[in-house]
C-alpha cells in the first residue's frame, strides 16, 4: 500500500494590481491584519526554461486559511502558461514535495512551474494546472518554505497582539 504525501490547504493567493492599496481596502473590508511585504526574486522553472520573476506579497495574520497577496513586478514565468490571473493558486503544504508533486502529476495536474533544487530538482515550490479546474493552479509548498512563511506570520502577528494559529504545526 503506497502512502500519499502529506497536503495541508493553508492559503489561497490572489493576484493584484498594486499591493499596498489591496492590503488598504481589504484589511478595512474584511478586519485583517498583514504581515509587512516580502519581495522574492526566486527563479522558476517554466516552459521557456528557468526564468527570474520578482513578486511582492503579504499574508493575512488572521487564519489558518490565509489570504496572499501578490503583486507581480516581474511575470515572466507566468506569461506562457495556462491559468488564472486573479483568483490564483490554493496552497498546500507538503511533507514531500517531490513525492506529492509526482501524486499531482499521475492525477492529471500538469506541472508548469517549479523553484529548482541545487541538484537540478524540483524545489520549494511547485505549481499544477488541471484544465478541469480552469483559471485555477494547485501550488505545493515545501517544509523549507513553510517555516520562513511561518516565522513571518508569527513574528508579525505577535508585533500587532494578533492570536497566530500555525497551519503548519
């Protein structure tokens, strides 16, 4: 009996214009705090090969289920691939990210970006499109990312008294 990858729903990603006016409007809207913005310029491998993206983002402090924010200042990786360009991604944590992006793959969801490992590997994360589910990617995250992305939300939430509930734990 083949045992499957831990995954664990943790955050939904959703695309915007300009970060800090949609931080604005929907920390009013809807009583949420922000962890401070984070830029990553981590590269991705994508259909035209390894490319370098910049994104800046945020995480909701309330949760777990968290809502990211991202504001692409560099796209690159995601020009040529299927998708949705608003309602982005849901997250998942994974024990194994190899293992559960392999899962991924043998159930129908192709993957059309990755971070890369040093030995050439997927690492990270990783990014699955199904066309059954249009306009909507699956992206895996890897224990490495969840203890960053955990020590910031903490740390900012413990700065504004915010309860933090890890997702991760």
């Amino acid at each position: 009996m083949t045992t499957e990858p831990l995954l664990r729903l943790y955050h939904t990603g959703i695309i915007v214009d300009s970060l800090d006016k949609a931080m604005a409007a929907m920390g009013d809207a809807l009583r949420l705090d922000w962890a401070p913005p984070l830029t990553s310029t981590v590269p991705l491998e994508c259909p035209d090969g390894v490319v370098g993206r910049e994104v800046r983002f945020a995480y909701s402090l309330q949760g777990p289920h968290f809502v990211e924010l991202l504001e692409q200042i560099d796209p690159a990786p995601y020009v040529n691939v299927t998708g949705g360009r608003r309602v982005h991604h849901l997250g998942y944590y994974t024990d194994d990210l190899r293992a559960a992006a392999a899962s991924l793959e043998a159930k129908g969801y192709r993957r059309e970006l990755n971070g890369v490992a040093a030995d050439g590997g997927i690492g990270r994360a990783t990014f699955h499109y199904n066309p059954e589910s249009p306009g909507m990617w699956i992206e895996l995250v890897s224990h490495e990312v969840a203890e960053e992305i955990d020590g910031w939300i903490a740390e900012a939430a413990a700065a504004k008294n915010v309860p933090y509930v890890s997702p991760f734990a």
